[in-house]
C-alpha cells in the first residue's frame, strides 16, 4: 500500500501544504488517540516542538485532535526530540508527539510520534493511521463528558537535563573543558549550554537565539562553518553542533576540523568494548556509512550491520539483536542504555568522557580511521519512479558491476524529500567521481525526472 503520509522519519512537509496543515495535523490527532485510546484509564499524550514559526500552528491543531479523541494533553514546549521520548515514558504518557522537521529549513516541518514505550512507531501502526486518515467515515470522537484538557508544562525540560547529566560516567567532570556549542537556534538552546555549564564547563554557546524562522540557518550540523569559526575566536577545546530538535550531533575539533557521526561511532563503539559494555558484538549503521567505518570495526574484531536509512530501522535492528550503539554518518546516535532514539547531547557527553579520560585532544579522539572516498549527490524529480526505468536499472547494474569488492553503491529515494540520493564510494575516487556523474545523468534524463 502506498503510503501518503509518512517517510523514514514520521509526516514532514512544507508548512501549509500537504501534508503539513493544521486539518491534517488534527486529524493525526484523532486517529492516533483513537488507536491509542485503550483500556478504561485517563489517556495521556505529550507534544514538544522545535522553534519554528509553524509549530504554534501544528501545536494547537494536534491539542484540538487528541482533546477531541478523548486525551489530555501535556505541552512541554520548545525541547530536543530525545526528551519528548524519555518524557513519554517518565510520564507514563499513551503517545508522545515531537513537532519538528529536524535539520531542514523553517519553512518545513513534521510530526513525529512515539509509543508509550518511547520508541518510534512501527510500519504497522503507520499504516493503521494512514487508513484512518483516508477513510471517508468520521473519525470516532469522545463523548462530550470525556473530552480531554491541556495544559503547558514548562518545569519538565529540568527533568531532561537531570537525565542527560546522569548519562556522564561518575569519574567523570567537565571542568577545565571549554566547549563551544551551536543549538542551531532550534529545539535544544535553553537544555543543552545549561546541562554543560552544570557539568563544569566553560560553555560558549551560538545559535541559541530562536526567532520562529532562523533555525538551522547557517549554523547548527548542517552548517558548521559558524561553529568552526567561534572554535577558533575562542580557542575551545572542542565544539559541539546539534540539529534543529537535537536528535544529530557533529563535532568541531579544536583545529577547527568537522568530525562526522561514524568517526563518533568508532569512538563510542571502542570505548565501550574496551570498558565491556558493548553489546551485540559491533555496532549498527546504516547502507549510507562510510567503508572505512566497517574496515576500522573489523579490525578490532567487532562487526558493523547495516539497515536502511533513518534511525528507526536502526533502532529496530538494535531491538532484535541485541546491539546497543547504532546510528547514522549524519549524526544520528542511539545508545539504547541511556534512551530509545538519537540524543545529540548524550551522544556529545561519551566523546567528552573519552576526552577526559585519556588527557588526549578532540583530534587524536575523534580520527579513527581513514574515511574511504564517498560521493553522494542528488537528482531532483517531479514524479514517477525513474529508479524503476530499464536504462536506470541497467546502468545501476553496470556500475555496481564495476565496484565490485572494492567499494559500495547506494542508490535510493529520500523519505523527506522529492529526490533520488546517489551515493559511491571505494579506494579510488575519480572512479566514484565518474560513477556518480554517469548515473546522475542517466537518471536525470528519464521523463519523470525535472532537470
């Protein structure tokens, strides 16, 4: 069954087209708290968002939804995705919803839910909701007398940053560290400088002044010239870049270099098998991380499994194998002993616990291994589905042909984004170059592809 609503990571759209309005965002509300609505006891969900401008709008539209189905609602505000996770469950909360489109511009946003368990929901409960959403029938409604209430709960952010300061090992301090932090003007500008400075830190913090339309805009991990910048004006140690609802992390090195999310799984990965508390034998990627990620990891006689991309096929793989560290090139990263998806702040505290402990530099920490050459590009489409094309099909065969052992071919559709990702990578990069060119083109001139 196509599905209309949902991508890799919940619903995600431009603000005011579908499927991002408030009457699809209302009735999200219904159906879920329909689906969720069980036993006799008195319901619970809450919601937090980002800082974009569309979050008031989506905000109330989910409220009138979930009072309408007979829930109440507790509003956490502004406040990073992982804590909405942690909170569903502290609160013993039926559904937790985070209004946020991540990494993207403002103009964009999304729902993502999670069950009381604080995990993403599964394919299937999507499902159910995509065939509420489209059934033509009214929704159930509770009745006049069950009709749930809101109310804003501004004290709970504490409890996320109690959490996040207990996630640093007991040895532990960060005093005499000087650490430069971009919160992307998002969702994590108030918790995460706090958490730091209370850890001992001399925090020097950016992209903490939210105005509805400036998140993510050249700053946070996806714009870290900002953050490399202050690094060197202020001579930090190290720096520290989230994404706009803190769920992704990049570090800054004190030279000024960017350290992407499969270095900081190397770290992570090693410092837990060393201390005996890696689980699953290895660590689980995505198809998108880098070759010498899986190279480094066999070398220290761990594995690296690979899922589709989007953190929570990461998770699920995680869940039935028994792993504890997972995550994405992109910053993504889960330590299932410490919560249920991706925590750009925790994730940041185990590097500085590496830090600290050996008395090293973020550089000689954070270089791992030697990243293999990897290019990926993009082909927007208007349409269709070109990766089905014949002259598609044969000129992906032909070039994973060409790879053959010594490197890797990715090619895929975005879940957020109308556009087809073209990633290679292997030992010789003007191979990949060409590689990637020649299949961008190919895909870019079937009929459904818009030049």
């Amino acid at each position: 069954m196509t599905r209309r609503y949902f991508g890799t990571d919940g619903i995600r759209g431009q603000s005011n087209v579908f499927p991002m309005t408030p009457d699809i965002a209302m009735k999200v509300g219904i159906a879920v708290g329909t689906i969720f609505r069980r036993g006799q006891h008195r319901h619970r969900v809450v919601i937090g968002k980002d800082t974009r401008l569309s979050g008031y709008m989506l905000e109330n539209a989910l409220v009138a939804g979930f009072t309408a189905a007979g829930l109440d609602v507790f509003l956490l505000g502004p406040i990073p995705t992982p804590a909405v996770a942690m909170l569903t469950r502290s609160l013993r909360a039926d559904i937790g919803v985070m209004i946020s489109a991540s990494h993207n511009p403002f103009a964009d946003n999304g729902i993502k839910l999670f069950g009381p368990d604080g995990y993403k929901l599964s394919d299937e409960l999507e499902q159910q909701i995509e065939v509420l959403l489209d059934q033509e029938a009214p929704l159930p409604l509770a009745k006049a007398q069950e009709i749930g209430r809101a109310k804003r709960v501004d004290g709970d952010i504490y409890r996320y940053i109690e959490f996040v300061k207990r996630t640093l090992p007991r040895d532990v301090t960060l005093n005499g560290l000087r650490i430069a932090i971009d919160c992307a003007n998002g969702a994590a500008y108030k918790v995460a400088p706090t958490a730091l400075w209370e850890l001992g830190a001399e925090v020097i913090t950016i992209g903490n002044e939210p105005n509805g339309i400036n998140i993510n805009l050249e700053c946070g991990s996806t714009h870290p010239a900002a953050l490399q910048k202050k690094v060197h004006e202020v001579r930090a140690d190290i720096g520290i870049a989230l994404d706009g609802d803190a769920d992704r992390v990049i570090i800054v090195d004190e030279t000024g270099t960017v350290i992407d999310g499969d270095q900081l799984m190397a770290v992570i990965g090693e410092s837990w098998a060393n201390d005996q508390t890696l689980r699953g034998g290895g660590i689980v990627a995505t198809v998108m991380s880098n070759l010498g990620l899986e190279r480094f990891m066999a070398n220290k006689g761990l594995t690296l499994a690979r899922t589709k991309v989007g953190d929570r096929y990461v998770v699920e793989h995680m869940r039935q194998h028994g792993f504890n560290i997972g995550g994405e090139q992109s910053g993504h990263i889960v330590m299932s002993d410490f919560g249920t998806t991706g925590d750009g702040l925790v994730a940041a505290l185990q590097i500085l616990a590496a830090v600290k402990r050996t008395g090293k530099t973020v550089s000689e920490i954070c270089n791992r291994f030697e990243p293999v050459p990897q290019l990926l590009r993009n082909v927007r489409i208007s349409g269709g589905k070109p990766l089905e094309d014949s002259y598609v099909r044969q000129a992906i065969a032909d070039a994973e042909s060409e790879l053959a052992k010594n490197g890797r071919l990715v090619i895929r559709p975005s879940g957020t984004e109308p556009l087809i990702r073209v990633m290679a990578e292997g030992d010789d990069r003007s191979q990949i170059e060409r590689i990637v060119n020649d299949l961008i083109g190919v895909i870019a001139n079937t009929r459904e592809v818009a030049a």
